[in-house]
C-alpha cells in the first residue's frame, strides 16, 4: 500500500468560464496543459488524456497535446485515457507514443481501449460490424511492436508484416502499456494474456463490485505464468473546501453531461437523488479533502490496487474549478490517502 500511486485523468471537455460565457477548444487544449503543469507541481504520479471526437470534447489528438505537456513539466508521466486502438493504425500509435518519450525523457504510457463513443470508426473508414476482430488484431499487432524488435505478423484486416523494424525505439527499451477495460471478463483475461498491466473505469456503482475482475486478473496472470501486474482504478470526482461546496459546483454540469449523453443512448434525465447515491454509496468520489481521501482510501484497500486515476473534469466544469481541485487532490487528498494507507 505504500507504493500507490495517484493520477488525474481529463477528456478534454469543452468548458464554460466562471460567468458562464462558451471557451473554445483551442483554449480548453490550452487550458489541459495548465492543468498538467499544477499536477506536476504537486507531485501527482500521472496524468492521462482521452481522445474523442465530437463537438463536447476538445482533445481528439492526446498525444500532440501530451508532447506539449512534455515541454513544461518534469516528472509526471504522461498517457492517454484511452487511446481508441480499434480505429487507428497500432504502429502509428506506437510511434506517436515513443516520440512523446523522447520528448518527456522517458515518462509516456499508453492506456489502449476500444473507448466509449464510436464516432472514429465512420470518421476514419472502420466497419462497425468488425468492432471485436478490430481491437483483437490491432491488440495483437500492437503486442508485437512494444517488444521494439523486427516484426513479422500476419491478420485478415490488413496486409502482413515481415521482418520489419518499427522507429523510434524508446531509449529504455520499453513503453509502458495498459489496457483499459469496462468491466467484462473477456477483456481482463485478454489483459492478462498480452501480459499488460490493467485499468478499471469504475464509473458507476459500487467500486467493491470489481473485485471479481481484480481477482480473475491475477488468477488468469497465475494461470499463464506471467508476472502479477499492477491494475490502476479510474473513476470520477472533485473536491472543493466543503462537501456542499463541491456538490454545489459540480452538479449543473454532471447533469448536462450525463442527460446530453444519456439522450443519445436512450437514458432517462438524472436526478439530484442519484446522483447524492454515487456520492455516498457509488464511485463518485466528490466533496471535502477529507471526505474525498476516506473514500479513496477506502477503494484501494478494498479493491488492492496499485494506481488511482481522478477523471477531475465534467462536461462545462470551469477551467478555474478544476485548477482548485487538482491543487487540493494534490496538497491535501494525496498526503491523507497515504497516512491512511500505512496506519492501516
């Protein structure tokens, strides 16, 4: 429990100021960097950035904005949240992500999923109806590459490879790679069978209900006689000065989010009452520094995990609201989480 490590996660959502006036993408792209930057001031072990594409998220490329993160920071590492592998090219990735480790002097990661929105498979020329084979192969070729050897593979959805090197190679030989998952059996022992560490997006419920998933990870990992790997937890929150403080700000824009959303998907309106549950019995870690870190706490015991990862912003959340978060995750949240941790 003393080596756990913490971590912000951003999609990039396109924001309001604190008079309610739009920001630009351009400016939120500008603002995610400040926001790495306070994150490595405070010592935060990472941050991730997603990639979407759609009018509510301004980040469809993390990794440009991650090279320039690279330029302003020292130590915090650097990956994505999550990289859509199954409408992209896995050798493109591969040498996206090594460039940014050279330009971070060794601090990329790469988080790979099959994402939550499918709006880059028509966007980039992908069959909806190969949705599984896409991210097997792409996974499959990906495994290959990260050895940073001459690769000879071979699939149905593109044409072979043989014996052919793939550069940049990263200058410690290894590029960090995790596999997102939402929660499905096959997903976990995929992870385990490509040897890739895993990150859980626990975004509803009650985290507890994962323990199934942590479990069958390190049995599968037993099972194929593969090293145990670290599994890190992603979830939502925010944290103000008080509980109600930090309800009060983060509620109108959860909402908007969540009903906007949820109206693509067939979702009924939330409601004041569920989202107060996700607060109290769910995997909303939102409120006061100490209310925060009790639950935080809480989760990576029961759960056993190595990594948390904050998803600190919501749909319109002021720029200037999560730079207040983020300061107190860092100063205050962090620092407590770990006392807990070791007294017990």
């Amino acid at each position: 429990m003393a080596d756990v490590e913490f971590g912000l996660d951003t999609f990039g959502d396109v924001t309001v100021g604190l008079d309610e006036s739009p920001v630009s993408q351009a400016q939120v792209i500008r603002n995610v960097v400040a926001e790495a930057v306070l994150a490595d001031e405070l010592g935060i072990d990472f941050i991730g950035i997603g990639e979407h594409h759609r009018v509510d998220f301004a980040v469809s490329a993390p990794e440009v904005v991650l090279a320039g993160i690279a330029s302003v920071t020292k130590n915090i590492r650097l990956g994505s949240a999550v990289t859509v592998l199954s409408s992209d090219d896995p050798i493109r990735v591969y040498q996206r992500f090594a460039t940014v480790d050279a330009l971070s002097n060794g601090r990329a990661e790469v988080i790979l999923g099959r994402g939550s929105f499918t709006e880059s498979f028509p966007l980039f020329g992908f069959d909806l109806g190969q949705y599984e084979q896409l991210f097997e192969e792409k996974l499959d070729l990906f495994s290959q590459v990260i050895k940073e050897k001459p690769v000879t593979w071979a699939g149905e959805l593109r044409p072979p490879l043989m014996d052919k090197d793939i550069y940049p190679r990263t200058e410690g030989g290894h590029l960090k790679t995790w596999i997102g998952v939402g929660g499905s059996p096959e997903s976990v022992v995929r992870a385990a069978r490509y040897e890739l560490p895993l990150v859980l997006a626990i975004i509803g419920g009650d985290p507890a209900r994962f323990a199934p998933y942590v479990d069958l990870f390190h049995r599968a990992l037993a099972q194929l006689e593969k090293p145990d790997l670290p599994i890190a937890v992603h979830s939502p929150g925010f944290i103000a000065d008080t509980d109600q403080e930090a309800a009060e700000q983060y509620f109108e824009h959860h909402k908007a989010m969540r009903d906007r959303i949820g109206a693509e998907r067939g979702w009924g309106p939330s409601t004041r009452a569920e989202f107060d549950n996700e607060i109290a019995h769910g995997s909303l870690y939102l409120g006061s520094p100490e209310t925060v870190a009790r639950k935080l706490a809480n989760t990576i015991t029961t759960l056993g995990i190595q990594r948390f990862d904050l998803k600190y912003s919501a749909g319109t959340l002021p720029h200037e609201r999560m730079m207040k978060s983020i300061e107190l995750y860092g100063s205050k949240v962090v620092p407590m989480v770990k006392d807990m941790l070791n007294a017990g």
